[in-house]
C-alpha cells in the first residue's frame, strides 16, 4: 500500500485525530483543575492567617475534604483498570481509558494525597503531639494507603505504554484494599481503640 491510505495509515491518522480532539478538552480541565485546586489553597491560607478561634477545625474540615477527594480516586481507579484491561491496545476506548487514568490521577488524586498528607500530620501534630497507639496504627495504614496510590500511578503508565497489562480479576481483587485500608482508618479515627 504504497499510496498511505493502508489500514496501517488509516489507524495512525485515527490515533492523531483522537489526540488533537483531546488536547483542548485536556488543557480545559487540567487549567479548571489548578484553578480549583489554587482556590482551595487560598481559602485554606486565608484561614490560616485570619486564624478564627474555631481555626482546628477549619483544618479538620479540609482535611476531610482531601481524603474523600482522594479516597474517590483510589475507589474509581481500579475500575477504569478493569474495563481498560478487557479494551483493545491502541483501540480508541483504550485510548480514552488512557487519558481517564491519567487526569484522574494527576489531576485529582495527587493533589487529594498531598493536601491528606500535609493537614493530617498537621492534626496528629498540633492535636495529638503524634501520641497514640490509634495514632500510630492510623499513619502507618496511611502510609500503606500511598503504596497502593502509587501503584496505581505505575499502572497508568504502564497502561499508557501500552505494556504488560494485569488481568480484570486482579484489579477486581486490588479494588478492594482501599475499600478495607479506609475501613480500619476511620475505625482507629473514631473509636481510637488503643
């Protein structure tokens, strides 16, 4: 097929469209993202230097908001990995799963995982003096948390490289260590058993 109209030319010319359409579509959301995610800090500076009396619990308050954006992400990644596992590499559902993981992750959870991180040793700190058995058992459950958050991250390039892939069941099986992680966390926040 000498002329460049082959079904080889036909599926890279499909692939090139495919990015151009996506590229202002990914620009607007990453702009919105950074926009709410610079609000979000404003509003948190705002309060910290207008520190009202109810100020720990603004904290608190922000706090919570971070991890169920991230918890949100942990939740909804796997099954973005299910359904691309079961797409045809290079297919154009593959290619939309591809970008789905890729802003979901960039866009949404990092930031979620960073703010959790940064306001929650700011509450075990200020409130607590890092003391407690609860304490303890709740960070490291967190830490085990970011394990499985960047884990996800290497699968997303993984799948973004269209390499080896893990099979549907397997991810199946990986959606629920958020689900139990999250579970023991808000146990050991609220009933602080030791």
């Amino acid at each position: 097929m000498a002329d460049g109209n082959g079904p080889a030319h036909q599926v890279d010319k499909r692939e090139a469209d495919n990015r151009e359409a996506g590229q202002p579509a990914g620009r607007r959301s990453a702009i919105r993202a950074f926009v709410a995610l610079f609000v979000f800090i404003a509003i948190l500076a705002g309060v910290y230097l207008a520190q009202p009396d109810n100020f720990i619990l603004y904290i608190k308050a922000f706090h919570v908001i971070a991890v169920i954006s991230w918890m949100a992400g942990l939740l909804y990644m796997p099954r973005l990995f299910i359904y691309h596992s079961d797409a045809e590499p290079g297919s154009q559902q593959s290619e939309t799963f591809k970008m789905m993981e890729q802003r979901l992750y960039r866009i949404i959870m990092n930031p979620a995982m960073m703010i959790s991180w940064v306001l929650g040793l700011y509450l075990a700190y200020d409130l607590y003096d890092f003391q407690g058995g609860w304490l303890h058992a709740k960070i490291g459950l967190v830490v085990l948390m970011t394990v499985v958050h960047v884990r996800f991250g290497r699968a997303v390039r993984r799948f973004a490289a269209d390499g080896q892939r893990k099979s549907p069941r397997y991810w199946r099986i990986v959606n629920e260590l958020p689900t139990i992680l999250m579970v023991l966390i808000v146990i050991l926040v609220i009933v602080k058993p030791f």
